[in-house]
C-alpha cells in the first residue's frame, strides 16, 4: 500500500543491493546537478515521468520540490518589491 513512511525502507534498500542503489542515487544526483535547464524545469520533467510511470512516491516528491521552490521565489519577490523600511 502507498504510504510515505515506507521511503525509510530505501536504506534497506541501500544495503541489500547496494551496487544498484549506489548507481540510482549517482544518477539523481547527476539529473538534479546544475546545468543547461534549471532545478525547477528538472523537477517538472521529473513530475511527468512520475505520471507517465504511476510511481505514486515520485509523483509526491517531484510535486513537492517544485512547488516549495516557487514558494521560495514568490517569497524573495515580495521581498525585492516591498518599500525598503
């Protein structure tokens, strides 16, 4: 059954079949790591592969990183137009 909670399981995960996993998380990393696109169109691309494989914990992740970072920005622009006290 989905439940986030079993994400903790991923260091089990880590343990068990660590050449595997070794290999997933050098290729997040390099997926996310700076580049041509930035971090916020990664994470919508990341978002529609997450549709297109059904994996209901990647939809929540890469739905979250996303919308936290235009959170963040909405927020530093309110900053920079808001009257300087």
């Amino acid at each position: 059954m989905y439940d986030m909670k079993n994400l903790g399981k991923l260091k089990r995960l880590d343990e068990s079949n660590a050449e595997v996993m070794k290999a997933f998380w050098a290729f997040d990393k390099a997926t996310f790591a700076p580049g041509a696109i930035d971090t916020l169109h990664k994470q919508l691309m990341a978002v529609a592969v997450a549709l297109t494989t059904q994996c209901p914990y990647c939809i929540e992740l890469h739905v979250k990183a996303p919308t936290r970072q235009v959170r963040q920005t909405r927020c530093l622009l309110k900053r920079r137009q808001s009257p300087q006290q």
